[in-house]
C-alpha cells in the first residue's frame, strides 16, 4: 500500500490535486467504473487492454451498463457513437498491446461538449512520459504493477484526478481521505 507521501508524490507527478492507492489496478478501474447507473454507457476503444474491456463488458455490461467499442484514433467516431447514456469515455495511449496512439485532448474536447468524463489509463505511459489530466482527462488510472513498480516487482493501482465529483465519489467507495 502506498504511503501518503507515496500519494502525493504521484500526484504530482499526474499534475492532480487528489489521488488514491488501491491493492491492484483492477481494483483502481472498479471504483472508477462504480460511478455509473445501470442504463449509462461507456465508449472505450476497440484495442483496449484485456482486463478492462472483462470488467466493462461481463461485469459491468451484468448490471445494465452498456458499451461500445470504437476506434479513438478517429475523433469523429466518438460523435457518430455518442448517446444520451454515454457518461464516460474509457481511453488508453499507448494502447496495449497494439500500441495505437490517440489524441488525448481532442478526445477530452469532445467528451466534455458532449457532457461526458474522459478516462484515461496510463499504465502504459507512466507519468513520466505523459500526463493526461493536463490534456483534459478528468481522471487517470494506473496499474502500478506494470511499469511504475518495475513490473511485476509490486502489485498496486492509482487514480488521480482533479474532478470534485469523482473525488467524492472515489472518498466515499476507496474509504479515504484524498
């Protein structure tokens, strides 16, 4: 588990005022994902990581909460498949495992005129290497397990966001003072 000082130090380095430490990165992306209702949807990109797409689909698809996978690489997709029930859009860049890259603010552009949270796992890039909330993510998550702990030396998630909503919602699910 991280220490606080651990949790401020990622932060800052994802330029987010809150952050919260899970026990994997599985477990970041289920609280992020407990933001929904049944009947709201998620547009997520069709190369998305294994693991989410499980969780998005058969877990979450269970409780009436419906998906669409798109190709992000191309903005206009996202207009032509948004609907009144899509609340957040589930990003990756670098995608893994094909590496596809997308436009991090384009896509938080259009996301937030259409009046969704844009998502962004960043296992991949790490902050070092980029930093999505600077870009409009609205949260960041991160498998800490991969690249940020040496992969597979640690097992352990990370959100971090600058949303008040998803602040008080992450507080009340994570048990935890930002």
């Amino acid at each position: 588990h991280l220490s606080l000082r651990r949790q401020r130090q990622m932060c800052i380095r994802d330029s987010a005022q809150y952050g919260f430490a899970f026990s994997s990165g599985m477990a970041a992306e289920d609280c992020l994902l407990r933001f929904l209702q049944p009947g709201d949807k998620i547009i997520l990109g069709n190369d998305a990581y294994g693991g989410s797409f499980r969780l998005i689909d058969k877990i979450y698809g269970q409780n009436k909460i419906s998906n669409e996978a798109i190709d992000l690489s191309d903005p206009n997709s996202l207009r032509e498949t948004w609907t009144n029930e899509t609340k957040i859009v589930w990003l990756e860049t670098p995608t893994n495992p094909l590496l596809n890259v997308v436009d991090i603010q384009k896509i938080s552009d259009i996301t937030h005129e259409l009046g969704g949270l844009l998502i962004v796992d960043n296992t991949f890039a790490t902050p070092y290497l980029q930093k999505p909330i600077t870009l409009g993510a609205d949260a960041v998550v991160h498998s800490a397990t991969k690249y940020l702990g040496g992969h597979s030396d640690v097992v352990g998630g990370f959100v971090a966001t600058n949303n008040e909503k998803l602040v008080e919602h992450l507080s009340l699910i994570h048990i935890s003072e930002p």
